[in-house]
C-alpha cells in the first residue's frame, strides 16, 4: 500500500518529495519473507502499482505472479522512483514516533541509539495500519512442546531436503496460506493419506475461475439452513471447502476449480478450533485433542494475514492512515488515496468522497461494509472517473 501510494503521489504532484521509512532492507514488506512457491491469489494486473505492469503480458489474467517476481518487481519500481530524485528510501529503518511538532524519529533496525529525526513538511503517511503478517514474519502463536517438529511454510520449498524424512504431514491453518501447502505437498507427490490438515475455521471463497475468467460457476448445491447471510453468499456463487459444513468467516481467498478439487481431496481435515498446543503425542486444540508423533512435520500456516481492524478517518490533520476502501484488494485503495491527496488540501471534502471499511473476516462483515464499498467506487468515478476507469489496479 505504501509503494503504491507512493507511486500516484509522485505522478500526480510533480513539487513532491517523499521519505519512505522501511524496517525491510529490500522494498516488498511481507513478499520478502514469504514461500517460494506462493503466487497471487487473484490476477498480475491488479496489482502492484499504477505506473507499472506487473503481469508478464499486459492484461494477461492468467498470470499469477509468483513471490520471487513480486520482490523483484518491487525492486524495479523503487528504482524507477529514486530515479525522479524526489525519494529517498530509508532502508532497514524504523520509526520511532512523534519527537515534535512536525517532527518524528527514525533509527536503523536495531540501533536506536543512532536516531535522527524528520522534518515533515506535509503530511505524515501510515502505510502500516493494516499490518500484513506471514508464518515466517514470528514464532508460533502457539505452546510447542521439546520435540515437536514444527517449521514455517517455508520450509516446503526444498522439500526432498528435509531430514529426517517426515512420514507425515499436518497443516496447520485453513486460509490461503494452509491452502497453499496442501497444494504445494500434493503436487509434489505428497498422498492425500498422508496429509492431516488442522482447519480451525471455514471461510467462503471467491471463484477464480468465474469472477476472472469467464468460466460457468460451479453447479453446487449447499445447505443455508434458512440463513440469508449463507444464502447470500451462495446465490454469488460463494464456494465452500467442504459443501456439508457451514463456513464462519471470509477473508477474501480466492480459488480455482482444480486448486478446490484437490483439497477436497484431502479426507483428514481436523475442525477443533485453533491449535493451543502442540505435543510429541498430541495437537491440543481448543474444542478437543488429536494424536501425533515425532515423524509428523507440522507445518505452521496459522498467520492471520491481513487482521481485521475498526477504520479510523483516513485524512486526519497532517496524518495519512492508508485504510482499504474496496473489498478484497488493497492496493487500488492506497492509490486513490493518493489521487484524492492530490486534488484538495480540504481533509473533510475528501473523507466525505471515501471512507474507510474494515478488512472482512465475519460472514456479516459483507452486508455491513459493502455500501461503503459501493459508495467510495460512486464517488471516485463522480469525482475522477477518467483516472479511476483507466487505473491498472482497478
């Protein structure tokens, strides 16, 4: 959000100058610490930054950029921008608050004894609100016991390497990130018999190939109970990991038909809650236990990713807090916030034009943030149609 925020700042106000403040050594924030095989979940050219194409060819939908093309593009892109001379990119830096008026501390990574501060003669611009995190960003949140074989996602990516070799594996998390290993392990000759996957929580997920490709939806029929808010998602051609359980959460993972067969595939799926304890014997979850051994590689998929966050006011005084203002995809949010930025110093005419909604994690999360959504699209097009139609990232 902040690379692409930055991105339109910089086209739009030719007098600018901009410091980014970045606690990564290399531009990408989360992309540098995920899997090797991860890819996006929904198309290249959506995402990145306005200025420039990400996918291979230009509105190719099918690509689905991998992690290690995504930082190098960052890398380009940074380059591109401390080629305008108006930006200076603090590398391996942190922030350290407000010292002043106007004024805040910096330091490098681990050395706060050799801050300095910032003049800031604009604004201030919060790139960190919705913080991302991934499985090899922290330790597990979780009790591992001596023993216990437990690895980030990570891990996967070499794994014919691993030793000992494990004689089983358990995922350990039930959103794209669990998704992810499932599929990595099984493509890579891994049996669906060999595999227990720890699902705390089902999430409805959109379909990849309808709502980007064109495809018919998947015929399924599910049970709603009587639900609206389940009848709402289905009759959107929502899908379900598993037709017969009723999800509780969606979180915006997107998925193919093949990618769904497959976990279906999968026939040990454990749905007791969120893992409190991780044993030599036993995985002690919150609704009950189930039994383990040493020759199990756990592998550690529980990240909350994007977490849900209550929106504060997006322009406020000489502060930014960069906020999503559609559902789903966060990047086009930080450039029209840019875009607004840019066209009025008045901080009410533009939180009037987009307000903040919160990132989606309960089912009733939708009916209630979707008129914002819908809204915030209105106004961009109302008050910048031409830019707003014509953005990549839209």
């Amino acid at each position: 959000m902040g690379m692409s925020f930055t991105d339109v700042l910089l086209s739009e106000n030719k007098d600018c100058s901009v410091i980014m403040v970045d606690r990564q050594p290399t531009p990408g924030g989360h992309w540098n610490f995920s899997y090797d095989f991860v890819t996006l979940h929904q198309p290249a050219m959506v995402y990145g930054v306005a200025s420039e194409p990400l996918e291979t060819e230009h509105h190719n939908p099918r690509d689905l950029s991998s992690g290690p093309k995504i930082c190098a593009y960052y890398r380009r892109v940074m380059e591109k921008f401390g080629a305008t001379g108006r930006l200076r990119h603090l590398a391996a830096h942190e922030y350290l608050g407000e010292k002043g008026e106007s004024v805040y501390g910096v330091a490098p990574v681990g050395d706060a004894g050799a801050h300095f501060t910032i003049e800031v003669r604009k604004k201030l611009v919060d790139a960190t609100f919705l913080q991302v995190t991934v499985p090899a960003m922290r330790a597990p949140p979780f009790e591992v016991a001596e023993g216990a074989r437990v690895v980030p996602i990570n891990v996967l990516a070499q794994l014919e390497t691993i030793a000992p070799k494990p004689s089983r594996f358990c995922v350990l998390g039930g959103g794209k990130t669990g998704m992810d290993a499932v599929l990595h392990l099984l493509n890579h000759g891994i049996s669906q018999q060999d595999i227990t996957w720890v699902v705390p929580n089902d999430s409805y997920m959109i379909d990849r190939d309808a709502a980007f490709y064109g495809a018919r939806p998947l015929d399924e029929e599910y049970d709603c109970a009587g639900d609206p808010v389940h009848q709402c998602y289905a009759d959107k051609g929502a899908l379900r990991m598993d037709p017969a359980v009723m999800p509780t959460k969606f979180r915006c993972c997107t998925v193919a038909h093949k990618e769904l067969e497959a976990f279906r595939s999968v026939k040990d799926v454990v749905r007791m809650g969120r893992v409190k304890t991780l044993g030599t014997d036993q995985i002690e979850l919150e609704n009950g236990a189930v039994p383990t051994n040493t020759n199990t590689l756990h592998v550690d998929c529980t990240a909350n990713g994007l977490t849900r966050r209550d929106p504060v006011p997006i322009f406020d005084g000489g502060k930014i807090t960069l906020q999503s203002l559609v559902w789903c995809t966060y990047v086009i949010s930080a450039a029209a916030t840019a875009k607004l930025e840019c066209s009025s110093d008045d901080n009410a005419f533009k939180n009037d034009v987009v307000t903040p909604v919160c990132h989606p994690e309960s089912l009733d999360d939708q009916s209630v943030a979707m008129p914002g959504v819908e809204r915030n699209a209105m106004n961009m097009k109302m008050h910048f149609g031409d830019w707003w139609m014509k953005c990549r990232l839209n």
